[in-house]
C-alpha cells in the first residue's frame, strides 16, 4: 500500500485488544492514508456473542463499516481473529478489495489442512472448557513455538473489555469450524495479498497457513519477522517495518 491519502484502508483486530489500541502504532506508522481500525462484530452487542453470530456478520460488518466510511474499495488488513474475518471478506466480496493483508489468521478453513494444523486446532476447541482463569494462559501457549517462554501477564487490574474477551472463545471457535472460505472465489483473486509471519510461534499453526495460502492467491508475499511471535505481534512491536511493507 503506498503512503497516499486518496487510499482508503480498513484494518480488523484480533480476539483480544480492542482496534484503536491494538493499531495505535501502525495508524501513525502509515502517516497519510485514510485508515480506519474496526473491531470485531462479536464485541458490538450486549452479549458476546451477538444472536446469530458467524464469520458472516464479520463480513457484513466489514461491508457496512466500508460503506459508511464512502469506501467503494478499499486495502483491507487484518491480524489473528481480524485476519480470518479479513480472509472470510476475500472469499465473499473480492471486488471490494484492492489488497488483502493477513497477519497470522487464526482461520483459514479446513481445505488442504495438514493432520498438525488440525490436531492445533483440536487444542483450541479443548480450551473453551477450562476455569476461567485458565482459559488465556492455555490460548497463548498453544500459539507459541515449545522454546518461547508466554509473556508476563500485564500488571494491574485486568482492563473492563476482558471478561467479553474470555467468552467469546468458545463462540468464536465454533465460528471458525462453520465457516469455509470460497476458495474457487481466492484463487482467483488477482490483486496483492500480504502474509505476515512471526518466527516465534507454534510451527503447526500460522507456518501451515500461510504454506497453504501461498498455494492459492496468484499474488502472494509472504514476509518474516523472525523475532516476533502472535503476542508481540509486528503491528505493535515493529509497525514502521510493517507500514513500509504494506
């Protein structure tokens, strides 16, 4: 993406920070461009999850949030949960997009998954059944390579927005499992795709998707930064590197 006002961009969060925090750095990092941080539609209700939810309200919401921005197209980038919902977005409304980038997806269907990204993602699943308290520690260390000790827990009381943070991993897990991306629809997607790689993570998980990937967009990079990891991710560690690639 070139550093120009006249382009619009929509970047999509994780599971956890909400956007205006989690792009704090990247926003400035990008300088003048029109770009906006959404959060997720699973966070925008008085319940977590909202009645009905799927990766297809993440689609809608991406498509309303576009519209009401005057976004006829738009470069769309999205980390871990953002990233499926970005991919979901892809695979059902590709004309929208001038680019595509992905920073470690946390769903990419199940088309052409290997018995390691499956047996992962059987982890994920057992996780929603855990205390309360154990819920966060076992969602990080299953995205961590084995040798990469968790980071330390902030200091302080946990922040207001946490509690939705921890029930919407059951639900959006189950989101995950019902949704299948179009992939007819992504191999023919001719615009850049972007494909962010932390080197510290679990060699199983985001490793396996992006080899997938490479195998279905025509235009595809894919882009290491070997010392980060999902959880000091590029965006907030490393976001003028990041912006300059986009």
């Amino acid at each position: 993406m070139a550093r120009d006002q006249r382009w619009p961009v929509v970047l999509l969060p994780g599971g956890v920070l909400p956007a205006e925090a989690a792009y704090a750095g990247l926003l400035a990092a990008l300088g003048d461009v029109d770009a906006r941080a959404k959060d997720l539609e699973i966070y925008s209700g008085e319940t977590v999850p909202p009645p009905g939810y799927s990766l297809e309200t993440e689609v809608e919401g991406v498509r309303r949030f576009a519209d009401e921005a005057g976004f006829g197209t738009f470069h769309l980038v999205g980390y871990s949960a953002g990233g499926a919902s970005a991919l979901a977005f892809a695979s059902r409304d590709p004309g929208r997009l001038r680019s595509l980038a992905l920073m470690e997806p946390a769903w990419a269907g199940r088309t052409g998954q290997t018995p390691e990204e499956a047996a992962v993602y059987d982890r994920f699943r057992a996780i929603a059944g855990l205390p309360p308290e154990a819920v966060m520690p076992a969602f990080i260390r299953t995205q961590l390579a084995e040798n990469v000790d968790p980071p330390s827990p902030p200091s302080g009381p946990p922040p207001p927005w946490m509690p939705s943070r921890l029930a919407a991993v059951g639900p959006m897990m189950a989101a995950f499992d019902a949704f299948e991306p179009d992939f007819d629809v992504l191999r023919r997607f001719d615009r850049p795709v972007y494909f962010a790689l932390g080197g510290r993570g679990n060699p199983d998980l985001y490793v396996r998707i992006a080899e997938r990937l490479a195998g279905v967009f025509p235009d595809f990079t894919r882009d290491s930064f070997e010392e980060r990891h999902h959880f000091d991710p590029p965006h907030r560690v490393e976001p003028s590197r990041l912006a300059a690639a986009l």
